[in-house]
C-alpha cells in the first residue's frame, strides 16, 4: 500500500513537471524501493524518473529492477543516456544486462564505452549461464605483495567506490595469479609497515570460472564467506561472487527444483517465471507435462476397464483402488525428494556405492513402512466393510507391494535422471504418482486375480 501511494505521488510530480519535488522523493529511499516504484509507473514515467537521478543512483535504481522491467525501460531510452548508464552499472548487472539486449541495441552502445568496459563486458558475458563465470564480477579490489597495510588501506581507500566490497581483498602478482587474501580487519591490527605477504592468508578458498554455478553457492556458504574469488585454468584471478549474488543464485535454484518438482518446468528451456514469461510459453510448458499425464491416464483407465468381470464379481474390489494406487505415488514422491534433496547437499552422487547405500538405507524403511500401512488398510477394510478374508489379503498386499515398489521408483528415478545428463528435479511429483497409478494398478489386479480367479473360472 506504501509503495502505491509512493508510486502516486511520484506520477503526480512528474505530471505537473515538478522534478525538484519527484527527485527528492527519489533520492529519499532506497534503491530497491525506488525499483519498485518505478515498476509500478508507466514505462514513460518511470524513463523520466529515472533521467533525475544522478548517473551512479540511477545505474543502482536500474539493476535492482526485474530483467523485463530494464527491457523495457531501455528500449524508450536514448541511446546515449543508455551507454552511460551501462557504463554506471557494476560489471555483474552490467554484462546480464548486455546479454538480455537485442543485437541492434549492443551494437548501438558497445562504441561509447571505454576499451576496458568493452573488453570486461564481453569476458563476463561469454560464459553460460549455469556456470560461476556468469554470475561473478570484475569488481574485486586487488594488493600487491610487497604493499605494506598502511599502502594497502589507502589503495582500498580510493578504489572502494567502485568495488563490490573492500572487507576481503586478493593479493596477486603481475601475471593477476591468486597468492592470498586479506580483510580489512587484517589490514587495521597490522603494522602499518607490514607487508602484506607477512600476515595475508595463503590458503585461499576459490571457485574455478568454469564450474557449476551452485559450487560457489556451496563455498560460501560452508566456509561462511563475504565473496568467493574466481579463477580462470591458469589460476588467474578473474573475479568475485559476492554472498549476495550466491543468495540470489541460491533463490533460483530453488524456484526452478520446485517448478520443476511440481510439473511446472519447461522441458529442455529455461525455467519459468510466473510473472515475466509469456502467456503462450506458460501454457505450452504446463500442457506438455499434462499431455503426457494425461497418456498415463488413460493407460491406466484401459487397464481398470479390463477387468470389468473381475469388479461385476467382487464389486467391493473398485473402492480400494484409489488409497492403494495413491500410496504408491505418495511413497515414490517421499523417496524421490529425499534422493534429489541429497544429491543437492552433495550426499550422493552418481555411483553404483551411492546407489547402493540409499537403498540400503532406504528399503528397510519402505518394508516397514509398507508393512504398517497395510496391516492399518487391512483392519479398517475388514471392519468397515462386509468382506472376506481373501479380499482382505489382496488389498492388504497390494498396500505392501505398492508401498515398496514406490520406494523403489523414487530411488531410481533421479539417479537415472543423472545417468541421462537430466536435472533430477525434473522428475515431478505428478510423473512419479502417474506412474504409480499404472503400476499400482496392474498390481492390485494382479494379486486380486491370484487370490479371486476362482470365482470367475466357476462364473
């Protein structure tokens, strides 16, 4: 509510032309805020706006805003005001930024920024997305060995305004190779004429560019780091990942194992985005996955049809099929989030030895679990129900059987997933669970024909 009579006022400044008033407002909060507030304006408005802040506020107010929201901002923005406010940028928000712009436009800019952006821009954005390179910044302060501390805190005093953080800086040589790191406390206890490489910490905990991106998630968060050097195959220090970023990194790895694991991922794209994807790619996504449960559904229901004379005999047999087919889908989606949610920790990984010791683990559990569920589904079948003891034996078996089967499912689903090079997220509730409906089925009425045959060979 604050930010929709924040967003008034602001729109309301901006119409009768009083900019003094509208950049006051602006300058007054934070940057995050006033992205909210811009994105809450027309996109002329929030342009106008945005032209009142100072070049630097404005390149904070612009990185804090949705990618959708840049695009559109920077498709109303003359070219000239849009190459100094890329150039503003930090190098990170700065080379998403460039990669999310059509080509026209990158080409459009590329001149008016100076060599070193040029070149910067383009290293950082050559790496793909799902890789550390893409998410680190070339805003690291850097030391020399031979500085003593004293030299070092005035160095870090100048550079600190165009760095991401000062708390921890690198010191390299020449060649830029990584020799260790010091934090700016190090830097306030030393001796002023200490060198650095007296008290600098040698054994520097760091992320190759090339490696996943949720390895330097892992890093920093188990060795409880401000930002996390990045180096190249040369060992050449190329960049940071500050916390911040690897929490963002973090929230999307999230959001796009819950899509998936919900049925909600885009089968071989991107993940989606519920407020910024397009409509069509919305449902085109979610169709695919309800398309193909539809088909086991419909297998399923071919089956059930099938044994027609079977239900016209023991008509009781049809109110047991759906707590005996779902339990076999709830068991698999259990297992299956455990299995994927330790390959995410880096518990398991894909081995036959780490096969092996979930299912040790794992199938215990399932027998128990199957046992308990269908001794309970058995004594609430025999005293809700007028039936005998063998339709008693064939559900309380099938409960067992498909309580295990489930189990086992849920095991081997992700570590095939990983086999094919697939993101074991993907495997969603909903594809287990109709899975389960198929098989818990054939097994209900397989076991029913064991036990119930005769009545039918006697019909």
């Amino acid at each position: 509510m604050t930010q929709r009579l924040e967003a008034k006022a602001l729109a309301a400044f901006l119409a009768r032309d009083d900019a003094d008033s509208a950049r006051a407002a602006l300058l007054a909060l934070h940057p995050g805020d006033n992205a909210q507030i811009l994105g809450a304006l027309a996109a002329e408005q929030a342009v106008r706006a945005l032209g009142l802040l100072p070049v630097r506020q404005r390149a904070q107010v612009f990185g804090y805003l949705e990618p959708a929201e840049q695009l559109r901002l920077a498709a109303l923005l003359p070219r000239g005001e849009l190459g100094a406010l890329f150039a503003a940028m930090d190098p990170d928000e700065r080379a998403d930024l460039y990669k999310r712009l059509p080509e026209p436009v990158r080409e459009a800019i590329m001149p008016g920024l100076a060599a070193a952006e040029r070149e910067d821009i383009r290293k950082l954005a050559a790496y793909p997305e799902t890789q550390v390179g893409a998410v680190m910044t070339s805003a690291y302060a850097a030391l020399r060995a031979e500085q003593t501390a004293a030299e070092a805190i005035e160095t870090l005093r100048r550079e600190a305004p165009d760095r991401e953080t000062i708390y921890d800086a690198y010191v390299i040589d020449e060649a830029r190779a990584l020799l260790g790191v010091v934090s700016l406390r190090d830097l306030l206890l030393a001796p002023p004429e200490a060198p650095l490489s007296r008290f600098m910490k040698r054994d520097v905990v760091k992320v190759a560019a090339e490696a996943p991106r949720a390895e330097a998630v892992r890093l920093i968060r188990e060795y409880d780091l401000i930002a996390l050097p990045v180096t190249n195959g040369g060992g050449k220090l190329v960049g940071i990942v500050t916390a911040d970023d690897a929490m963002d990194v973090a929230e999307r790895e999230e959001l796009r194992r819950i899509q998936a694991f919900g049925g909600a991922a885009a089968l071989g794209g991107p993940d989606l985005d519920l407020l910024n994807s397009p409509l069509g790619r919305l449902f085109s996504a979610r169709f695919l996955w309800l398309a193909l449960l539809t088909v086991f559904g419909l297998g399923t229901s071919h089956i059930v049809a099938g044994q027609q004379e079977m239900l016209e005999k023991v008509i009781v047999l049809a109110a047991f099929i759906a707590p005996i087919v779902d339990m076999g889908g709830n068991t698999g989606s259990q297992t299956a989030t455990m299995v994927i949610r330790a390959m995410a920790l880096g518990q398991v990984r894909l081995r036959l030895a780490d096969v092996w010791c979930v299912l040790k683990r794992d199938l215990p559990v399932a027998l128990a679990l199957g046992v308990g569920v269908a001794l309970l589904e058995a004594v609430l079948a025999f005293t809700t129900k007028p039936i005998g003891w063998e339709v008693v034996a064939v559900v309380g078996l099938s409960m067992l059987a498909c309580t295990v089967i489930g189990s086992l499912v849920g095991i081997a689903l992700p570590f095939a997933a990983r086999a094919l090079r697939q993101d074991p997220a993907t495997l969603s509730a909903p594809v287990i669970t109709s899975i389960m409906d198929m098989v818990g089925v054939l097994i209900y009425f397989g076991i029913a024909w064991i036990f119930l045959g005769h009545l039918l060979a006697g019909g």
